[in-house]
C-alpha cells in the first residue's frame, strides 16, 4: 500500500509537473480591442476558441472604452514600452501607426497558403502602403447605412425611394416629425450619428473633397463642404427634424441614438452596418445612403485594421498573425458578418454555405456590401490626424452648438492647412 500510495503521489507530482510546464509554456499575447455589445460577444468566443485550439499561445484581451481611447491609450504604451502585441484600430490611426514607422510589416509573417489575394480588394488596398508595405490586416469591414421603421414610412405614404437624395429624406423628416402642443418635438424625422463621419460622408456625397489632387491644398471650407454642414445644422438646431445624441461614455450615444428608433421615437438613423446584429428587421428595413441632389452617392467604406506594434515580443508577435490568421478565415470572417452585420473581409466567405443561406433569410445583410461596392475609401490623413481633428471639432461646432458651417470649416480649414504644409515640407 505504501508503494502504491508512493506511486501515485509520483505519478501525480509528474502530472502536474508537466501540465504547469504546458501552460507555463503557452506565450502570452496581449490584445487591444473595442466594439459594440455583439462585436464584444463574437470575439471573446473566438479569442476562447483560438486559445483552446493549439497548446503554443494565448490571447490575453482588454477591452477598451472606443478606438480613440485605444490608440491614445497604445502611444502611451508606446512609450514607456509596454504596447500589445495586437490592437485593433480604425483606419486613420492604423494609418498614422504606419506613418509614423510603428506597426510591424505582416509581409514577413505571411506564407503562400495565407492567401492574402482573397482579401476584399478595397479592404486589401486599405492596409497596403505605396510601398509595398502591409502594415495591418482588415479585421472586418464596415460602412455607415440607413436604418428606417418600414410601417412610419409607408403610413406617411413613402417608399424607400424617396430616401435615395438627402432632400428628399429632409422632406421625409419634415413630415413625419410630431411635436408637442409646446412645439417641442417629440418625434424625430431623422438621426445622423454625432460625429464628423454623417457629415463627411454626405459632403462626398455632394463632390467634395478633402485635399487637391496635388496634396497641397485642403479645401474643407469648399462651397461643396459648406452646402451639405450647413444643411444639417439647418435641420438639427432651426427646423428640429434631425437631432444627434452626443456626449457619455463610450457608446452611449450610439445606443440612445438606436434606442430612439427602436422605441418609436424617431423615423430612422444612420449607423454602422454592424448594428444590425441590435436592430428588430420586423420593424426596420435599411437601404443605402442618399446621394447630394443630382451626384450620386459617395459614403465612405473600409475595413477596422487589426496592427500588430513594433517593439514588442517577437514569440507574442507571431502568436498575434496566428490569431489574426485563425480569425480572417473564410468561415470565421462569414460567422463574424453574420452575427454582427458587419461586412466580412475575405471573398471567399462568398462561398461558405451558412452565409449564403444566411443572406438569403437577411436581406438586409447584403445592403452593406451594395454600398461598399461603390463607396468612397475612408480618407487616410496624411497629417497624422490633424486633419480629421479638424473636421471633428467643426463638426461639434455645427451639431452642438449651432455655428454656421462656412464659420467652423473655415477655421478648420486654416488649422488643417497649417498641418498640411508641414508635412509637405518635411
């Protein structure tokens, strides 16, 4: 009994011994995230299943507030050296990580069975530097659509068609908004997402564009810009058919700008195609952005970038392209789209059966990528920001505070223009 016992308890010492080494061994990699309720949801479950399906790393996530929050939070991580092996950006700070020389090139990390061909080719181009560089991988695309209740429509005798120019849904807006008999609105026409980006993509709706074609100029104080900011500050703060909820914390506003729709409070919204994945399609329908009077419409798309920071541990940083690897797959980018609305980045996921049956049932799914299909690229500042900082604070001046459009770009416009020609020079 006594060697038995004696066995066993070597045998258990041997065990644990080598489960302590197993997990000692596994390479921690820390990953930087954000993302709506749903998008939270899908990735924790696959960060859960890439950790439980090889024996080598594992994904240690810290969710963030928003993505600005995530990249002011890496420069500081940045510095003091202690930045993850992976964060999750939109496009204009993966831009200015590569910019800037801090986002590794993934071309070393790719080998022939990666396929990186497969990617959808604006999404691929996004993360594709003049060079030759690929300085993140698309994690999954998005583009801002338009969210309506179909029976508020069609009881004030519209269709969707009369949404396809942004005067048409102003008048849309102006008579389904109900008021009080104070005057105070009580239902709103329609609401853009607080932000420059409504604002942007309506602009490049009209023609507008941010830079000459010679990079020297910046021509956000153009008739063009002016028109189209004006005309929703005309509608937000003089007409009270639109209004924007601003302000909280992380995505507060998003949520209450949704909630307003979904509890009968307002016609419709325009938000991310990844809200789908919150949104009741018994009662809403989504159609793509209007157009500017006569041009055609030119909202901007692109894909959140997954980058993976220089200076940090080479083990961990191969562990990082296994899970961007593990989670950009056909299957898993069509699960991701599938369960969040958001656009998956590879065309293969085209093929995988679930999607196509999905999309067959979801209609609504298939709206995003209409859209992208003929969208503008999200506009990458050559500034380092400055530019888009810009067109934010001008933005908040017009939904907030009800300046005049042609005041706040122009100051804008001076700001941008004192950061362009610095770069220029250099």
């Amino acid at each position: 009994m006594k060697l038995n016992s004696l066995a066993l308890m070597l045998t258990g010492a041997v065990s644990a011994s080598l489960f302590s080494g197993s997990v000692l061994a596994k390479t921690e990699v820390d990953f930087w995230y954000s993302g709506g309720t749903k998008p939270q949801k899908m990735m924790t479950e696959l960060i859960t299943e890439f950790n439980a399906s090889q024996d080598e790393y594992v994904i240690k996530p810290a969710l963030q507030g928003n993505y600005t929050e995530t990249y002011q939070k890496l420069q500081a991580g940045l510095a003091s050296k202690t930045a993850p092996e992976l964060v999750l950006l939109d496009p204009v700070y993966a831009d200015a990580m590569r910019q800037r020389g801090l986002s590794r090139d993934l071309n070393t990390y790719m080998d022939a069975q990666f396929n990186f061909d497969d990617f959808v080719t604006a999404f691929r181009d996004q993360v594709t530097a003049e060079d030759g560089q690929v300085f993140g991988l698309p994690a999954y695309g998005t583009t801002q659509v338009f969210y309506y209740n179909k029976q508020v429509l069609a009881e004030n005798g519209f269709k969707e068609e009369d949404l396809n120019t942004w005067q048409g849904v102003a008048k849309v807006a102006e008579k389904v908004t109900k008021r009080d008999e104070k005057g105070n609105t009580v239902f709103y026409g329609w609401e853009p997402m607080w932000g420059a980006d409504n604002l942007i993509d309506a602009a490049f709706s009209n023609g507008a564009r941010v830079i000459s074609n010679d990079g020297k100029k910046v021509l956000i104080d153009s008739q063009e810009w002016v028109e189209v900011w004006d005309s929703f500050r005309t509608w937000i703060h003089d007409d009270e058919i639109m209004r924007i909820h601003y302000g909280g914390q992380g995505w507060e506003y998003w949520y209450k700008t949704i909630d307003d729709v979904m509890k009968d409070q307002a016609l419709g919204y325009t938000g991310s195609s990844g809200d789908q994945g919150d949104l009741d399609f018994t009662k809403l329908a989504a159609t793509t952005q209007p157009g500017w009077g006569s041009h055609p419409p030119a909202p901007q798309a692109g894909a959140l970038i997954y980058v993976m920071p220089e200076g940090t541990d080479e083990k961990a940083a191969q562990g990082a392209f296994e899970f961007m690897q593990f989670y950009t797959s056909a299957e898993k980018t069509a699960a991701w789209s599938m369960f969040t609305g958001y656009i998956p980045v590879r065309t293969s996921a085209a093929d995988v059966a679930e999607y196509k049956l999905f999309t067959e049932k979801n209609p609504q799914a298939l709206i995003p990528l209409k859209q992208a299909s003929s969208a503008s690229p999200d506009f990458l500042d050559p500034t380092n920001g400055k530019i888009m900082d810009a067109l934010r604070v001008a933005a908040d001046q017009i939904q907030i505070q009800n300046v005049p459009a042609e005041k706040a770009l122009k100051q804008a416009a001076k700001k941008a223009q004192r950061a362009l020609d610095r770069v220029n020079r250099s």
